[in-house]
DNA sequence: ATCGTTAGGAGTACAGTGTACGCCTCGGGT
DNA sequence: ACCCGAGGCGTACACTGTACTCCTAACGAT
C-alpha cells in the first residue's frame, strides 16, 4: 500500500528528476499552472517533499533555465564567429520555442547560475576567437541580449550585491575563481571597468548599450530602405544577410 | 466615522483612480507584491470594491499599461523618420524606466488595448509618412518589437482568436472599424496577408522576422569589425549614428 | 416629498498558493 | 545490534484572487 497503484516501488526523488519533471509539467500545462503542488502529483509525492531537492519555487525555476540552457547546442568550432554566433543564436531560439514556458520564465530570473555562464563564456569566447575586441564584443552581446535572453544587462550589474560581507582579499580570491572558470566574461567585465579605474561592476552604460543596438537597426532599415530592399525575394531563396549582400 | 482619519469625505473610486493607485503602488512596493488587497487598503477600501471597476487582475495590469502607454511623448512631427523613430523609442525607454515594473508587466499581457493599438498605428505612421514601404516598416516594427515592447511578435496572431463566433459580415464590418481607427497598423496587416491571398493572421512568418532582425545586428558589428570601431570615442561625443556616419 | 432603481462599497467565504516545522521511517555504516 | 541521518509525510499558516450576498447612499420621476 506504500506503493499506490504504480508498479514497482517507486524510483527514489532526486534533484534531476524534480526538475525533469517540472519541465515536462510546464510543456503541457504551462509556467503559471505549475505548482509545487501540481508537480509533487505528478511525481506521486507529498508537495514539501520537494524542499529536499530544491530550496523554493524560486529554485526551482532556476533549474528548469539550467535545463534547458543544457539542450542548446554547443557552438561549432570551426566557422566564422559570424555564423558561428548565427547558428547558436538560432539553436537556442529553437530550444525556446519548444518550451513555449522558457522565455517568461527566464524574464523573472534575477540570479545567475553557473549552467548560464559557461553558456555565456562560450558564446563571447565564438566572438574573441573571432578576433572582435573586448569592447565591440560587450556591446554585441547586449544587443543581442535582449533578443536572445533577458538577463544580459543585468549581468554586470549583480555580481556586486549577493556578497556585501566579503574582505577585498576574499573578493579578489573569489574573482581569481571565477575568471578561471569564466575567462571571456570576466576578461570582458574588467576591461569594461578598466577604462574607468574603478571596481568590477557599475562600469556598464545601459544607456548606451541601448542606443548602441538601436541605432544598428536604424541604420540597417535605412540601407535596406535606400537600396529599395523587399523580402519577397529573401524569404524563400536566401537569408537577409545573402540578400544583402547581393544588393550591396 | 466613515470616513477613517483622512480629512473630508472619501472621494468616490473610479477607474482611473484606480488604475492611478495601482501605477503608484508598483512604484513603490514593486509588481509582484501588488495585490488588489494591498491596492484597496492603499485606496483606503474593501478588497472587492475594486471589482466594480476592473474584470479582474488582468485586466487592471491592461489598465495600468495603458497608463503608462499614455505617457510616452507622442512623436514629433516635422523630424524624418530615423530621428522620429528614435526619439520615441527613447521615450519609451524613458517612460519604462521611471516604472521598473512595467517591462515585466507588459511582457506578460496578452491582450491588446485599443490604447496600445493607437500607440502602434502613429508608431507605424512615422514609418510610412517617412517613405518606407509596407513591407519594410511591417519588418522593423519586428525587429525594434522586442527592444521596446515584448508582444509585437503576437500582434498577427491573437486577432483571429478571440472573435470565432462572428459571421463574414460581422468580421468584415468590424475590420472596416478597425482600419478607420487604426488604419495604418491595418494596412500593414492586410498587406503582409496580401501576397498569399489568405485572410487576415496566420500571415506573418516569425521565423523570418527573428533572422531578420538578427542578420542586420550581425552586419552590423561585422561592418564595426572591419572599420576597426571602438566605443571609446563614441561614448562622450557622439552617438552611434553619427560614429558609423564618420567612419564610413 | 416620496418612491423605486441602481451604482458602488462591505462582508463573508472558498479554493488554491508557497512554505515553515515537526514526525516517522527506512537503509547503511559502525 | 545499534544509531543516525537522508528523505518523504502531515499539519498548519499566511496570503492570494475572486464569487456571492447584502446594504447604503445618490438620483430621476412622480
């Protein structure tokens, strides 16, 4: 009778097949459906039993990002850093889109997980490998921030509060840590305060980084405009870049 | 004893009051403590007087959007169209700024107010009085969609939806309203529907506006690239534009 | 002045949420 | 044989949105 109705006694509860499950749930019923409750029912469990595995809801939702961060294909080494960020910027719309819930739920986010900056060390690495510099590199990846995730122009923003109570000497031992396992973030996040003298963190002009990515796309409509480009062609033989090209 | 401890007697709840309190509320206590609880006590009133004035929840976040949406400045007229474009969509900015909690609101609704509408419809007007095609503008609004509001991409989806028990005359009538009042976001639908002869919605290919968009950041920073572009002097003298401008 | 109507606020109630706290029950190391 | 701790159970609480009922004050018509 431990066991309902289930063959076998059922599989203990990990972290991994909580959040698997939570993901599974979210496809088919959606994010604001999902409750603790909900999902300890559909793991035939009581809903605390969950607070084993995951700390709060909040947590939870950050492990289902990491899940889902871990399915978007890792870049292909050998191209150019221009289809090379193409391809993984498209592979990770794809993953988006067939977890309809992961846009919003990555919006909320506020904290940074690891699984998410390998993701984004890998992706400014495809940009510097490319030879772009450090500074072009930063405004691209805010550009391209808002489009592909919602936390870029938090990044360089929250690294400075969750640890208020640390010496300089812990701070510069958890920074030396931390470039080692994320070198292109940190290289980026220090050369962008470096400029100014100041400590990691505040270095970053929202304001700019906004105008930057617009302007790029004021100027690409006016080309587009004074080149007297329609997509009736670019839609079915080639992509906008192509067709740019050809026009240009 | 009616009236509490305020001086004089309470004024009469109305909508606007209402959605007013709420705007000044998610100022203060930030989106997600809102609660129409705290929103009555703030409006010194039971909980469920609040009804009488909004559906629901949803609906007094559609309200307090349209707040907002009322404070954007409206375009200026006699600019071109780049700088007419660019302008509004740094007072969007502006505006979401002052109201921290209004990006995440906005990308959580999901119907669209007439308010809403009538602030696209001049949006698309610069475009078009600008000179650009249907087309083009019909793209860049994609494209400039997820940097300043987060629904644009649903704006050619969701209006077939919700009216399926309309007869053709009804829904024919209904969009010649439409184009009276919105003429231009309706010009721009029908046109985009157009080519494929199929009735208005289902017509947009998202797939395509993403790539769009994306291609004309990624020539972008390749043109930067190889001009050898850096920020250092784009920061303090000039905008971007103007950068790219000199460069060329 | 009296009436009925009605808009708008009050009160109560309910289902559903996240989660704090304590208990119980196994499986495995000593 | 013992213990002990990881992990699941049960209860409980504060809080959410909102349905339903009642009451009261304002207002136009008689």
């Amino acid at each position: 009778m431990t066991d309902t109705l289930q063959a076998g006694p059922r599989p203990r509860l990990n972290r991994a097949r909580v959040l698997e499950a939570a993901v599974a749930l979210a496809d088919e019923i959606g994010i604001e459906s999902l409750s603790m409750r909900r999902l300890a029912q559909e793991l035939g469990v009581v809903p605390m039993a969950l607070y084993k595995h995951v700390a709060n809801k909040e947590e939870l939702l950050d492990g289902m990002v990491d899940v889902i961060v871990g399915e978007i294909d890792p870049p292909a080494a050998d191209a150019d850093w221009k289809s090379g960020v193409r391809s993984r910027i498209l592979s990770a719309r794809h993953t988006l889109q067939r977890h309809a819930w992961a846009r919003r739920a990555i919006e909320t986010r506020t904290a940074m997980t690891p699984r998410v900056l390998d993701y984004m060390d890998s992706f400014v690495g495809v940009f510097l490998t490319g030879g772009l510099s450090l500074d072009l590199t930063h405004h691209a990846m805010h550009a391209l921030g808002g489009r592909v995730w919602g936390f870029t122009q938090e990044l360089f923003e929250d690294p400075a509060a969750p640890a208020p109570a640390v010496s300089d000497a812990d701070r510069a031992e958890m920074l030396r840590q931390a470039a080692q396992r994320y070198p292109n973030v940190v290289a980026i996040a220090t050369s962008v305060t470096h400029d100014e003298g100041s400590v990691v963190g505040h270095g970053c002009d929202d304001q700019f980084e906004f105008e930057f990515a617009l302007d790029l796309l004021l100027d690409g409509f006016e080309r587009l405009h004074a080149r007297g480009w329609t997509s009736r062609g670019a839609k079915t033989q080639q992509s906008n870049t192509e067709a740019a090209k050809t026009a240009r």
